[in-house]
C-alpha cells in the first residue's frame, strides 16, 4: 500500500532530521540512502498522488 509507505517514509524523515549528525552516523548507509534517495524515487512530490478506487470503476 503505497499511501501508508509515503507516511512511514515522511515519519522517517522527520526523525532522520532530527538527529545530530553523530546520531546519522551510526545508522546503516544503506538505509540512509534508500531514505534519502531511493525512496525519493518512488514517494517523492514529483510522483502522481494516489486515486480514490471510485474514479476508476468500470463503465457497463
């Protein structure tokens, strides 16, 4: 479900940017890039929002 990742990715963010940069330090690189980066790819503001299910049924 990607509107609870965009919300986990932004409470994740949040966090991330309050940390001292020591604290970001001892966090994995690898998590620290799919949070900076990675996940910008697929979450951020330049991706189309999601829909509600109602504007896409089917005609009969």
């Amino acid at each position: 479900n990607n509107a609870a990742c965009r919300g986990e990715r932004e409470r994740a963010l949040a966090l991330y940017n309050t940390l001292t940069k020591e604290q970001q330090d001892q966090i994995p690189q690898q998590l620290r890039v799919w949070l900076r980066y990675r996940s910008e790819k697929y979450f951020g503001s330049h991706r189309t929002p999601p829909q509600s299910k109602s504007k896409h049924k089917k005609k009969r």
